[in-house]
C-alpha cells in the first residue's frame, strides 16, 4: 500500500516554497508587495477634475510635486491623499473629505455566491481598492480558508500569514464568553496593514477551519445547557412563569461574532468589505448577519445563474429568519453583479437579459467585462487599478471602464444609505467624483 502521507504532506511544503519565491520574485527587491507611484492623469481621476488643472494646481506653493519618471510627474498614493486634504483646507468642498462622519455607520458589504467561479474574490479586491483611491478607509476581510484575497495582496496563506493574524483568531479568543478579555486588543490582533495605505486586512488561511468547528461546537454547548434549563423551567424547580427558550435564537447569537468584532474596530474605518467562502457555513452567517449590504457575482451561464437563484432564495430565507429574531438584517441594499461577461457571446447576451427581465429590482446595470486584461494583470498577482500596461492599452481601458463602472454603483448603494448624494448626481466610474474644475 503506498504511504501517501509521505508523498503528500512534502508536497505540499513544497508548493509552499515555491508559492513563496514566485511572491518574492514578484515583489523584488523588497520580496513583499508594493504600490507603484501614479501619473498626473490618474491622479486627476481620483480627485475628480481635469488633468491640465491638476498640473496648474501641483505648481502652486504647498502642494506635493512627486517625482519625474522619463518624461513623466508621478506621485505615491500618500501625495495624492495629501492633494486631496490641502483641497479641503483651500475650499472646504466635502468632496475632498469623503471619510465617514460621526453620524453615519460602518458600511459592511459582504461579496458572497456559493457557486465558485464567480469572480467573488477578483472583485471584492477591486471593490476595495476603489474605495481607496476615493480616499475612503477600508478593512477587507478575507473569510476563505484559501485565502485569495490574501494573496492579492501578496501574502502567501499559509506562510506569511501568523497564527491570530485571521478573523478565526477573534473566535478563538471566545471574547464573547470571556469578560476579562481585552476585545480591542484581541481585534486589532486580526489586523495587519498592506501596501496600500488605507487598506487593511483581515488574512484567511486554514485558521478559518478551526473557529467554523469552534462556532459550531458552542452552538451545542448553548443547545444543550437550554434544554437542561428548560426542563427545570418546565418541571417548576428554577424560572417558573419564564417564557420558554428560542432554541433558534442561541444559533443566531453566535453569529453575532462578526458584527461585535466590527463594532470594536469600527471607528477606524468608513467601508469593510467581507469576502465568504464558497458555501454555506457559519463564519458567512456572521457576516450576513453583520452585513449593511449584499454583493452577489455571477457569471452569465446558465449553470451559473441557476445556482445563484438557489442562493439568493436561501438570502430570503436567511433575512427572513434574521428579521423575526432580530428585527431585521440590516441589509441596505441587494446587488446581482455579472462578471466576466462577454457581450458579444450570444449565449451570454440570452443569460443577462434572463436576468434583466427576472431580477431587474437587484441586478445592477453595468457588467465587469471578460477580459484579457484582468489574465495580463493577474498572472502578476495585480489588479487593474495596480497594473502598468505595456501591451494593448485598449483592452486595459476598456476592461477598467467597466469595473470602474461596477464600483462606482457600488459606491452610489453605500453613499444612499449614509444619506449622502452622489457627487454632481452623475453616474460615474469610481474615484471621478463630480464637480467643475478645481480652483486653488
């Protein structure tokens, strides 16, 4: 009989080694993830007026002048957030101040499909990314024990990721059984900063494991300890004239792990963005339950949309449960997102109006496109908002167009339930906010 331990468990280790050097050799000299600099014309894009303008403003006392790179001006994300606060000090313009106010709640969206293939993780990390170059704050939680999120950002899972560095890690500590536990501390734990500077991140690895068993595990332990409870209630020995115990409630308050964490953490951030695994389980619960909004991907095929109508009946019925126990999921909105759509395959074309016609109250209007540009940028562990293009700039544009497009929708969901208007009321593609040109 063959010892497929032996063979398996070195293997492993050394895909391990190999996924590492193949992130050092993408990230060389430094051997970790980096941000490259942007030139005047995305900066003007994510400030939100005209290049030329952006030119005669860097010139005026103050304001950072970047660097040359050829015959270019480039400048490092943190000048661009610095631009963007001198704006607001020379004109007061909320435009330039976008962080959330005092009055305005955490933004949870959770970015979930149980079909895999759905381009969940690939625009989750966009999502985010685009929030950040609006100047918004941003926490990305990567609940998959595969960690791909993880890996956009240049971590390796299970080798650059430390034990009590996951969302498993809050479980684990049990803070919601353990009075003496310092939750800020053992929140702030979870969290590790990225390469980009208002993003931080939640990892995933195979600590997630761990804290779905843990979460199941006191949900019997809660189940249990009811049932003796109710017995003596019932027999008259303790809580006589009690009203009975919800047994379904006790699951549900396990879910409340997840928004209790982002309650301790939530002052330091305007959006969290929660990327589930691909099924049903009890860590996506959490996040459901701690959801202000709900990102569904799918992709246009038939096998594809007959799955996410399964799910998004099971959303139903999930917010159903959440409202008659806790009055409410607190979802603000529902969004159906196609991806990797080609609108010229006929078949494709047939599956989204299927969409357009069935789902019209959820489906959002613009489509992320399939594209060579998101293979180009990938195969460099990168995404379209981190890729210089060197090859076909069209297919890079016209990809960006449209999830710029995707996220900017998004961002209009989050803006409405913060009670805020979309700049200038125009539709526009994330990081453009509207108004006429800049004057310093």
């Amino acid at each position: 009989m063959t010892d497929w331990d032996t063979i398996l468990i070195p293997m492993a280790a050394s895909h391990q080694r190999v996924a590492r050097k193949i992130i050092e050799r993408q990230n060389a000299p430094d051997k970790k993830k980096r941000l490259r600099d942007f030139p005047l014309n995305e900066v003007a894009a994510m400030l939100g007026f005209g290049a030329p303008n952006v030119a005669k403003l860097l010139k005026k006392p103050n304001f950072p002048q970047g660097r040359k790179e050829g015959t270019k001006r480039v400048f490092t994300f943190a000048e661009v957030e610095e631009v963007r606060a001198r704006l607001y000090d020379l004109t007061g313009d909320e435009r330039y101040a976008p962080r959330r106010r005092p009055e305005e709640k955490l933004a949870v969206v959770a970015v979930a499909n149980l079909k895999g293939g759905s381009g969940k993780s690939h625009l989750a990390v966009h999502l985010g990314q685009s929030l950040a170059r609006m100047g918004h704050r941003v926490l990305m939680i990567d609940l998959d024990a595969q960690g791909t999120t993880t890996t956009w950002y240049g971590l390796h899972p299970e080798t650059d990721v430390a034990a009590g560095q996951t969302f498993g890690s809050w479980i684990l500590a049990d803070t919601q059984r353990n009075p003496q536990a310092d939750r800020l501390t053992a929140a702030r734990a979870c969290i590790q900063s990225t390469h980009w500077p208002n993003i931080d991140l939640v990892a995933g690895n195979s600590e997630l494991h761990e804290a779905e068993a843990a979460i199941k595990i006191r949900i019997e332990e809660a189940a249990r300890e009811a049932k003796v409870a109710e017995r003596r209630r019932l027999s008259g020995a303790t809580g006589a004239g009690l009203p009975p115990i919800d047994m379904r409630r006790l699951g549900y308050l396990a879910h409340d792990e997840m928004r209790e964490f982002l309650e301790v953490v939530a002052q330091d951030y305007d959006v969290a963005i929660v990327d589930c695994r691909p099924e049903q389980n009890e860590l996506n619960d959490s996040a459901l339950r701690a959801a202000t909004g709900v990102i569904v991907p799918v992709q246009a095929r038939m096998e594809d949309v007959a799955a996410t109508s399964s799910y998004l009946a099971s959303l139903g019925r999930h917010h159903a449960s959440m409202r008659e126990i806790h009055g409410g999921a607190g979802w603000d909105f529902v969004r159906l997102v196609v991806t990797r759509h080609n609108p010229q395959a006929g078949a494709q074309d047939f599956q989204r109006q299927l969409l357009e016609r069935f789902n019209a109250a959820i489906l959002l209007g613009h489509s992320v496109l399939d594209s060579s540009a998101f293979g180009t940028a990938g195969n460099a562990n990168e995404t379209l908002y981190e890729h210089q293009p060197v090859g076909d700039r069209r297919a890079y544009d016209r990809a960006l167009a449209s999830i710029q497009a995707v996220c900017g929708a998004i961002a209009q969901d989050i803006y409405r339930a913060w009670g805020r208007s979309w700049p200038d009321g125009k539709k526009q593609g994330l990081g453009e906010l509207a108004g006429t040109e800049a004057a310093a």
